[in-house]
C-alpha cells in the first residue's frame, strides 16, 4: 500500500492552485491507485467533518443527443479543489461559500447503473447518485452503450451474485474495447469510451482480482467510500485505475439524502445502520462492510419526513442487522453487556455492547407516532435483538406491520453452533412461541442454509422439521457457498458435495411449499388493508396489485368503488377507480397459495382502517 501523502504533495497535482483556510484536523490523503496505509487503531476519519452535500432527491433522466454532449466530453471538467482531495477534512463556512453549487455544474458524463444483492445495496445505488448529482454528473440512462459511466454494485454473499457480475464485467469490457466501432455502427451513443466501476461488497473481498483483470474496470470502491468516487473517476483522466476499499467505523450517510431510483414507487428503502458485528461463521458482511454502527435518530426522522412529503406511504428500514439499532450518539453510560442490553430469551452474542443508545423500539416508537399514515416494515433483523419492548410496540402500532423475518439458519442445535449463531433450536422455537402470542397475526418469514461444513443427513432432517413446525410465510433458500476471510473459511472444511447440497436444497423448498400455503388460505373470508402499489402484471389492463399488512401480495378488479376518505368530492357518486398509493379494503375470495385474490369494497386510510377494526373487534368481544 502506498503510505499517507503529505500535504505538500498537492500542490505538484495538475489542477491543484487553491486558496483555502482549514481548521485543525486530521485529513486522510489518497493521491495514487491503491488506498493509504491507515493505523487500525482508529477510524479513518470523523463523519462530522465531510463538507455537506445537497438534500435533494430529484433526478433527471433527461437523456441528451451525442452531440450535446460532445463540447463538454471532449475535454476535461473543471480541476479538483482541495475538497475533492481531502473529503474528510473540516471545511469552513468560508470555504462553503466558494463551492460551486450542483445547478451551476454542466454535465460530466451519463450513468448507467446495475445493482446486484440484497435491499442495502440498492439504497447504497441511491446514496451514489446522490453523490454523483452533487459532483455534476446529473443523468441517467437505460442502457449501458448510451453511458460514460457504468456503476456495477456488487455482491459477495454467493458465489452466484459474484459469477453474474463477472459476466457483466465481460460485457462492459467489450463496450470500452470496441467504442470507436460500436460508435461507427451506431450501436454505442456515448462521448467516450465508458469508465467501468465496481462497487460494495465484490468490491471490497476481490479488489486485487478485479483490477488485474485485463484494465476491464477504471475504478474499484468499497461501501463506506463512496463519497470519494468522484475523485477517483478523476484519476482515470489522469491515467490511473481508482481504489479505494477501506471500511469505516464510523460512516453511516446520515447527511446524504439519496436519489430514488424508482421515483414514482409509494415504498422506499431507509438505511437506519451499517455494517454487522455478529461474526456468523458463514458470513462475510462483517468484512465487506465492517463493524455496525448505526445513524442517529434525527437524521432518519428527516429522511422518512421527505419520502411522506414526496408521497411515499410505506418504509423499509434497512440493516444488515436491522433490529440491533443503537445510537450512541447522545449523552449515553457505559454499561456491562446484558445489563441493559436485553436480548431475546436464550440467545447470546460474542459481540460487546460498550455504550447503549436509543435502541431499535425507540426509533420505531418516534417514527410510527410521527407518521401515523405510513406503513413501517424493517430487515433483515436477527433474532436475538427481539425483546419484549419491542414485540409489544409491534402489537400497540398499527403502523408498524406484523411480518417479521426471523432467519433460521438451520433446524439443528450442533450446526447452530459451528455457525455461530448463538442460540439453539429450542430457543429458536420457544422465540416463536412468544412472538405468535403477542402478534397472533404475525407473518414470519426465515433464511436457511443447507449443506453447511459438516452437515449430516440427521441435522438436515432438523431443519426440514423445523419448517414444518413454523409454517413459514416466505423463506430465502440456499445451497452453502464457501466464502474466504470467514470463520468458516480458516476452520472448517466444505465437505458436503454440491449435488448433496441442491438435493438438499430441493427438499428444503418442498418441505415450505406443503406448509406455507396454509396462511394463504386462512385468509380467505377476511378483509385485509392493501396498500396499491400498480398494475398486476398478469392483468395490467383490469387489475390493481399491492400488499397487505402482513406482506402478502393481494390483486383485485380495477373498478370504481366508495372513497371513504372523499379526497375526491368532485365524484357526485362517491366512487372512483383506486390509484397507487391508495389503501384498499379488501376482501379475499381465493388463495393461490402464493398470493391473495379479493374483491375491492372501499378507499380508506390507514388509520380509518384500523379504528374500524378496533371498534368492531371491541363490540364483537362485549357481546
């Protein structure tokens, strides 16, 4: 690695003339194509010191000519200031003053973008163009051969996700090497040829392997360093490939408000935290996205404050261990663990709570009294953070919706153990017991791994007996893929074969299919709250589509009928067709056990529901 750049050095820099007054700090320097050496007893560097960013979550896909772009594509942009160099270096109220705000900025290049994994990474796509935006390059594209710039985000939990990114890669190489034809063909409408960017987790395990792979990729950027991904675009003007992978303690976005990919859409993501310290002997997220922390409450407040003034109606809170949520960022004590950071009964952690803040009931707490109209979901939790504070807070909100994701794993106490997962089957069993008692309502839905280090046919018939037991609502099911860096990975030994493995994994998902079908239809005479969230797919012309409170997916006719909410006066009947964003009353007919069929009675909110239904459960329960 290269070694920390002193400040002197800027100043031999091409575009490097500046005039600016810095406050003491520390300032964490990378000038060349592979990231600074960095003391690990420290954070790289303090969240209160990065120069603000726009609060705007507007984005034009306005889609210029060719040749509009060509004056500006042709030669270089405006030179880097020093705030291009030092992100993370305190910038004064003067040095505000003389940044050039994003509306005077031309253009820089068009995106195109490809994410891969799960929900975080989607919003951490978000959280890019945001970045993006503020540094000019304020447009998006549908297709790769129309863009000067190609973000791939990646995932490194399977071996899967990260084949089909290399296949990607394969494709984005081709276009870079073939521009000036494809651009003589006219199967390529960009002003040069494209700069290849790989992001997240991919690109923190396999840096070294993705950047010696024949120049395929300009720029490599981890996922808590992605507010220095203009800068590193920069370097590849310069000649150089861009990298930089290190993981933060203490990064989080808090004041970035991200770009909606899907702008129109009623549901949004809301990261809450980052990162997880749970160290399951499988996993890799705690070395692709290092230690949890978590954003304070005020800033998530703010974020899910604009999504309802932009017409948002349900959120998904998002962490890769949602419900361990712990902002320590007021005036909190010390305390010992298990003091009073109560876990679920019978489960553990070999992770240290060494200061505790508003836990993840007070956040639910502040957002569903704050935003009585909006749905609230949250994943992927683990099923220690459930204590009873919280399960009673799910039962007392009717915002908040009763579907719960309680990740399994496995059905058996021995692999429990070489995972790490600190809890056995029968606390697992006895967690839902408890949780179906408080939510009798509840959908839970689980992960499960088969064909772990070790795994004999007799666990695996645990966890075929687990899922019988549950009766799970949905369930994500994978064959085990050995992951580097892991526990895992330096202790055991991946010995079961793969076709064990996929035999396995069939009969997994044929153990959920004879079991999951009976919530289905046990909902079929009841009435259900459904937020509407477009056209079903299967009858785009005739039906509407969207999910009820328990997160099943429910579809009915697109007619008119009675809006209770008269938010349409101007309908002498009192009917209209719903729209998206409506919630619905409506009442099942038939289950395909996979999905719900209903017939549509009123437009109603989502408070009006639920008062309703408290009512009437009160007169049926005096009688």
């Amino acid at each position: 690695m290269a070694s920390l750049s002193p400040l002197s050095s800027l100043c031999i820099q091409p575009h490097s003339a500046f005039r600016i007054k810095i406050q003491t700090c520390r300032c964490f320097l990378s000038l060349y194509s592979r990231p600074p050496l960095i003391s690990k007893s420290r954070p790289p560097f303090p969240l209160s010191s990065r120069y603000p960013l726009l609060s705007t979550r507007s984005f034009s896909s306005h889609l210029h000519s060719p040749g509009s772009e060509k004056s500006s594509a042709s030669k270089l942009g405006p030179g880097p200031g020093l705030p291009h160099f030092i992100g993370q270096a305190f910038v004064t109220s003067e040095t505000q003053q003389d940044l050039v705000s994003a509306s005077s900025i031309p253009s820089r290049g068009r995106i195109y973008h490809e994410t891969y994994g799960c929900q975080m990474n989607i919003n951490d796509m978000e959280v890019v163009l945001s970045i993006m935006k503020k540094s000019g390059y304020s447009e998006v594209v549908e297709d790769p051969e129309s863009a000067e710039i190609i973000f791939i985000n990646t995932c490194a939990i399977r071996d899967n996700a990260e084949q089909k990114v290399w296949q990607r890669l394969n494709y984005f190489w081709f276009l870079k090497r073939q521009w000036k034809s494809n651009v003589a063909i006219g199967r390529s409408q960009s002003t040069h040829p494209p700069k290849v960017v790989v992001l997240g987790c991919m690109a923190e395990r396999l840096k070294d392997k993705i950047l010696d792979s024949d120049k395929m990729v300009d720029v490599v950027c981890g996922p808590d360093a992605y507010r220095d991904l203009p800068r590193l675009l920069e370097e590849v003007d310069y000649g150089q490939r861009g990298i930089n992978t290190l993981l933060s303690l203490e990064e989080t976005y808090a004041d970035i408000s991200p770009v909606r990919i899907s702008s129109n859409s009623v549901t949004a993501f809301v990261s809450i935290m980052r990162g997880c310290n749970n160290m399951c002997s499988f996993c890799i997220v705690p070395f692709t996205r290092g230690r949890e922390r978590s954003r304070p409450v005020e800033s998530i407040v703010r974020e899910v404050g604009e999504l309802w003034r932009e017409g948002v109606k349900e959120v998904m809170l998002l962490g890769q261990n949602v419900n361990s949520y712990n902002d320590a960022s007021g005036d909190n004590k010390d305390v010992e663990p298990g003091a009073n950071w109560r876990f679920s009964e019978g489960f553990s952690s070999i992770s240290k709570v060494k200061n505790m803040g508003l836990r993840f009931s007070d956040l639910l707490d502040r957002l569903s009294t704050e935003f009585p109209e909006m749905r609230f979901r949250f994943t992927s939790p683990h099923p220690k953070d459930f204590p009873n504070e919280l399960l009673s807070l799910m039962r007392d909100r009717y915002n908040i919706c009763k579907s719960i994701h309680l990740p399994a794993q496995t059905g058996s106490t021995t692999v429990l153990e070489r995972m790490r997962r600190g809890y056995t089957r029968e606390a697992y069993l006895d967690l839902v017991h408890k949780i179906r008692d408080i939510l009798p309502d509840v959908g839970i839905s689980s992960d499960f791994i088969c064909g772990f280090c070790g795994e004999t046919e007799e666990e695996h018939a645990e966890t075929l007996s687990l899922i019988k037991a549950v009766v799970y609502d949905m369930s994500y099911m994978f064959a085990y893929s050995m992951r580097e860096k892991t526990h895992a990975h330096r202790n055991y030994v991946d010995d079961v074969p793969d076709d064990v493995k996929q035999r396995r994994l069939t009969e997994l998902i044929e153990a959920f299919r004879e079991s999951t079908g009976q919530h289905y239809d046990s909902k079929i005479g009841t009435i259900q709250l459904v937020l509407v969230e477009g056209p079903n797919k299967r009858a785009p012309e005739t039906e509407l589509i969207g999910k009820s409170d328990r997160g099943h997916r429910v579809s009915f006719v697109n007619v008119p009928f009675p809006d209770n909410e008269g938010s349409h006066s101007g309908n002498q009947a009192g009917e209209r067709n719903p729209k998206i964003g409506d919630y619905v009353e409506v009442r099942i007919l038939r289950s395909t056990r996979a999905s719900l069929f209903g017939e549509a009675l009123a437009i109603t909110s989502l408070s009006n529901f639920h008062n309703k239904s408290d009512i009437a459960l009160f007169a049926t329960s005096s009688r």
